[in-house]
C-alpha cells in the first residue's frame, strides 16, 4: 500500500479527494473531523465510504479549507486514527513567491 501524505498543499481553486483505503472485520464504522468538530458536507465538500475506503472530496478548494481533516475507523476491536493537514496558497501568495524567485535569480 502506498504511504498517505500527511501533509497536503493546495492552490485555491483546485479540487481534491483525500482517499483512505483500510481493512477490519467486522466493517469499521467511519467518521471525519475538520478542526476537531464533525465534518460538515456541502455540495462542495462530500464524504463516501464504501467497503474498505473512504473519501472527502473538496471541490474548489477556499481558504477556509485549510487545517487538519481527521479519520477515524473504529469496531469492538480497536480504533486507528490519521489526520492530515491541508494548506492552501492563494493568488496573492502565489504572486509574493514569484516575486521571491526572480529576485533571488537576479541575485545570482
């Protein structure tokens, strides 16, 4: 199984889907958090589980997307919990590191 980043970064406007795959018997129940509160769905923002994954798809991902989205997986015989961070870089901050760059590069 590939190893799942724990640590995503965006553009504002991109779309992403954060998918978990897992194993347990009997079937785990599944929950999200953002930010340590349940996480709530939009039309934008949706969660699938399906036997043995789990997805939150972000569609035209804002600002306020960014922080620490938490899964938990739970039966009679365990609980495993992974949280991963998403940070989002707007238009102004894309600029300021274009700018950062090409005054490095004449630097040189």
């Amino acid at each position: 199984m590939d190893r799942i980043q724990d640590t995503l970064t965006l553009k504002e406007g991109d779309s992403v889907a954060i998918e978990i795959p897992y194993t347990g018997a009997p079937q785990p129940k599944v929950t999200w958090e953002f930010e340590r509160k349940p996480l709530e769905t939009s039309r934008r923002l949706t969660v699938d589980v399906i036997r043995n994954m789990t997805s939150a798809c972000i569609g035209h991902v804002e600002m306020k997307d960014a922080g620490t989205y938490t899964v938990t997986l739970e039966n009679q015989f365990g609980k495993v919990t992974l949280s991963i961070r998403v940070k989002v870089f707007g238009e102004l901050c894309l600029i300021f590191l274009s700018l950062i760059r090409l005054k490095h590069k004449n630097n040189i």
